[in-house]
C-alpha cells in the first residue's frame, strides 16, 4: 500500500492505494469519532461490495447504517440526497458518525455534500470504486448535485478525512466505465505533464487489462498531481480550474443529451478533443499535437468526436460553467501538450471548434 498525503492550510488526509484494503476496518478505525458510521452506496456497488465492508467494520465493534441509494448520474439530486437526511435523521444519527462513501463518482459527490450538510457537517470517508473516482472525484472535497439547467449546480467544497483506493475493486468496473476514468487519467498528462502522456501511450493497453500494477501508478500519479494542485488552492480561485480541462465542452454534452446518456469520463473525453482542437485554432498546439490526442484518447477506448448538440445550444449550455466570469465563457486550453491555461476563446477560432470534424454536425 501506497499512501500519499493532502495537505491544506487548515487540514490534511491521507489517500491509501493499494489492493486489499476493503477489509481493513484498522484503516477506518482511527478516523472515527464515534464507533458509528454510515455506508451510504448503490444497488449494483452495494450487491458486489457492501457486505465485506460491514463485516470488518462490525467485526470490530462499529455499528454500520447502510443507505443504498438507486444507481446512476440522472439520480444525482435533491430528492436522492433527501434520502441520505431521511436515513440519517430515522436513525438518530449524531454529529459523530461518520459518513462513508462507497461507490463512484456520483456516490462520492453525493455523501460529500450529505456530510457537508448533515447537521452542519459531520466527518465523511471516500471509498472509491470506479477508476474515476480513485483518480479524480473522491479527492479534493467537491461535492454537489446536479439541477436539471447545470451539472454539478449545487454543492460545497468539503474534504473528506480519508480516501481508500483499493484496485482490487476495479475488476467488476465494465469496459465502458474504465475507459470513462481513464479519460480523467489523460487530463492530467495533457494539463500537466508531458512524461505521462508517453507513459500512457506505451502503458494504456496493460491499463485496459486491468494489469494492477498499472492502475495503482495510474491512480498514485493522478493523486499525486491532484493532491498538489489542491494543495495550493483548494476553492478554485487559480490554478484548480486547470483541472477542468474538457469540462467546459464536456458538462455541455452531459446536460444537452440528458443526464446519463454519456457517461461524464466519455464527455471529458469529447471535450478534451475539441479543447485540443481550439488550442489547434488558436496557433497553439500543431495538427500532430491535435493527431495525438485523438491517437491517445481512441486507445483509452473513448468517443473523440461530440454529438450534434447545434450551435445555440452549446452556447447556452456552456454558458453556465462555474468558470463563466462577467458572463464570458473561459476554456481550459493548452499552449502546449502537458501545459494548460485558462483562456477566453474569441468567437470565430470557437465557430470553427465546433464545426470541425470532432463535433457531429447532424443528428
Ligand atoms: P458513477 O458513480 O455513476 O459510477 C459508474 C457506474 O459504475 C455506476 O453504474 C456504478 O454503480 C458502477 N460501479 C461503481 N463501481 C463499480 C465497481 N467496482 N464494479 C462495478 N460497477 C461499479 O460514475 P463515475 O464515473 O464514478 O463518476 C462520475 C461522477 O463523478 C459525475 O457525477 C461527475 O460529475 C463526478 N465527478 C466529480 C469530481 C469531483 O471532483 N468531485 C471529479 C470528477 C467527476
Ligand atoms: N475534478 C475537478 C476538480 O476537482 O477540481
């Protein structure tokens, strides 16, 4: 086991990586303030998952509530997170139990915001259990729901205590949702680091066999990037918005499809193809740059070209992205690949983005 630390001004927490670890209730143990938690997951992550869980935990001595909430991104909302409350609330949980998530990304999100909420805020654990989740979402502290107009619309900045990342987990993941994590993996080579761009180009096959030794570089690099990012500016007031990277296009095609229809790692995927292409249309990254991209993105075994969603409503739809400032649009774009930036795109090089050969141009 692997155990990085993030460290912020007023807390830190370690994020475990490794195989194995669902068992371990002494990782859990010391970051309890009452011998009480709730495991709050879903159907399908709860049938393969949840009872392992809750028997190292009982067996030393905690009392587990399980929460199991319906599966899916379109679930991601008031009336779900009404749910955990009702739970809670029927169970007369305190200000010392602890929340644990057990699932991905929309699990994470979900319990995060419950715990940030709960009585003001009560301690909360991430279990991730989707690549996605490991690299990404279960680190960082964001937490939201979905509104029918936004992703992501309604939420806090609130850390968890701990993260377990056990790849062991990742051999249930269906292909789809790997290739889907391994989208937010690419973000961070093409936002950060140009090394593991390559490294990703040589190892991406073994990382679609589920080779776990892989993974676990996969997700510690992720971690490692995202940890330190976080680290200088955990509410996204500078550099974190660089962690956006293929958002911006991405929760368009998320919202205009219908929440669910893509999975949001095959969204960031598409958007990190056109981010590419108006990098392209800005004089910043060479037809090549643009080719490997979609080179390194088509081996991941993800979507490199957008749905038709038409010109208005791509606009309308990005229009509300948390980086919009003074209602203007700002793109995470790339001056090169490994190096981001936060820029506004003018007009036309945006007209010729999403009239290239990467967006549908009819249903
Ligand atoms: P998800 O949570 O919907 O999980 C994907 C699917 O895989 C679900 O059907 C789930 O039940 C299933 N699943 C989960 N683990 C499994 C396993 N081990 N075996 C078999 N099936 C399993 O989706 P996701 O991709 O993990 O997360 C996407 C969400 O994360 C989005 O809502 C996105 O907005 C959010 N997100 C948040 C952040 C953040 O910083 N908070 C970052 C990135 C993404
Ligand atoms: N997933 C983007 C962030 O955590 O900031």
């Amino acid at each position: 086991m692997k155990t990085l630390d993030l460290v912020l001004p007023d807390t830190r927490y370690p994020i475990h990586i490794g195989q194995q670890l669902l068992g371990k209730a002494e990782l859990i143990l010391p970051h309890l303030k009452q011998a009480r938690v709730a495991i709050v997951s879903n159907t399908t992550v709860a049938a393969l998952y949840l009872e392992p869980l809750l028997s190292s935990l009982s067996q030393a001595g905690v009392d587990c509530l399980p929460v199991i909430l319906p599966d899916g991104e379109d679930f991601k909302t008031w009336e779900t997170l009404n749910q955990i409350f009702d739970a809670l609330l029927a169970q007369r949980c305190e200000r010392g139990t602890t929340l644990l998530a057990l699932g991905g990304g929309v699990i994470g999100d979900m319990t995060g915001f419950a715990a940030a909420c709960y009585q003001r805020g009560v301690p909360f654990i991430q279990i991730p259990t989707t690549l996605l989740a490991q690299v990404d979402s279960s680190v960082g502290g964001k937490t939201a729901i979905n509104h029918p107009q936004g992703k992501n619309m309604i939420g806090a900045f609130y850390q968890p205590k701990l993260v377990i990342a056990d790849m062991d987990l990742l051999d249930t993941l269906p292909e789809r949702e790997l290739s889907a994590g391994l989208a937010e993996v690419i973000k961070y080579g093409l936002l950060g680091d140009a090394d593991f761009i390559s490294w990703l180009e040589q190892n991406m096959a073994a990382l679609r066999k589920r080779d776990k030794q892989a993974l676990a570089y996969a997700v510690e690099h992720s971690c490692r990037m995202k940890a330190d990012i976080v680290g200088q500016d955990e509410k996204e007031q500078g550099v974190r918005a660089l962690l956006n990277l293929g958002h911006t296009f991405g929760h368009a095609i998320e919202a205009g499809l219908g929440f669910g229809t893509w999975l949001h790692g095959e969204a960031v995927g598409a958007g990190m193809m056109l981010a590419a292409e108006a990098s392209h249309q800005m004089g910043w990254l060479s037809e090549a740059d643009v080719a490997r991209v979609e080179a390194l993105l088509q081996l991941a075994g993800l979507p490199t070209q957008s749905p038709a969603l038409g010109d208005a409503a791509w606009l309308s739809l990005m229009a509300h992205d948390k980086k919009v400032e003074n209602g203007e649009i700002r793109f995470v774009l790339l001056q090169s690949l490994g190096h981001a930036v936060v820029a506004k795109l003018p007009a036309a090089e945006l007209e010729h983005t999403l009239h290239s050969r990467f967006v549908q141009q009819s249903a």
